[in-house]
C-alpha cells in the first residue's frame, strides 16, 4: 500500500484559499460567447425535445390506426 501524505500547514492553507475561491467565483459556460448555457436553456431543450417526441409518436400511431 502506498503511504499517505497529510497536507503541511501552507498547502492546507492554499487549498483553503482556493476552495474559497471557487465557491464565490460565478462560473459561466458559453457557446462561443454567442449565449450562455444555464438551466434555463438545458430546460429548455429538453422540454422541446419531449413535446416533439409526443407528436411523432402520435403522428406514428395515428398512421398505424388507419
């Protein structure tokens, strides 16, 4: 088994910092800043794709029924 290190007090200290950092850095993802991808667009999509979806599958069942 491979030893274990513990973090000395500066490392402790710098993964401190930054793990503050993080947590109050606002992280935003882009499609080639042309918009922002949130949850709103994710929702969005997916919403669209379910409502299409539907209305092929009801477009395939009427076909079958008649």
């Amino acid at each position: 088994m491979a030893a274990q290190s513990t973090p000395t007090g500066s490392t402790r200290y710098e993964l401190e910092q930054f793990s503050i950092e993080l947590l109050h850095r606002n992280t935003l993802f882009t499609a080639r800043e042309f918009f922002s991808i949130n949850g709103g667009l994710l929702q969005s999509i997916i919403g669209t794709t379910i409502t299409y979806m539907i209305i092929i599958m009801q477009y395939k069942q009427s076909e079958l029924s008649s």
